[in-house]
C-alpha cells in the first residue's frame, strides 16, 4: 500500500477486480483480492469499504 491508506487500496481494489471481464476472474485473482483484506489492521477489516470487496467476491459469476 506504499504511501496510500487501507481504504485507498480497499477502493482500488473494488476498482480494479470490477473492471476484469468476469471469464477472466478466476480464482488466484479472487485470492489475491482477498489478500488485500486480510493485509489490513484488524480494526478495518470489517469497514465498509472491506465488505464492499468481500461482498464483490462473494457474488456468483456473471453478477458482478
């Protein structure tokens, strides 16, 4: 997260996986979307703007 805050890369995160077409969200991006949730402090994991992405990734395919 170099120089930006959690929420910034929980953003860019939601951003970024958003715009992958949905044939190519396979599971190691899932994952390492999911990683930028478990690399926050604990006390962020549960904001919004991470159950904003957790929400995102628990969709099933073709609702995102």
């Amino acid at each position: 997260m170099h120089g930006r805050s959690p929420t910034d890369a929980l953003h860019l995160a939601v951003q970024a996986y958003s715009e992958v077409p949905e044939p190519h969200r396979t599971a190691i991006l899932g994952t390492r979307a999911r990683d930028v949730i478990v690399g926050l402090p604990t006390q962020l994991r549960s904001g919004r703007a991470a159950r904003q992405l957790g929400k995102l990734l628990a969709l099933p395919a073709g609702q995102g």
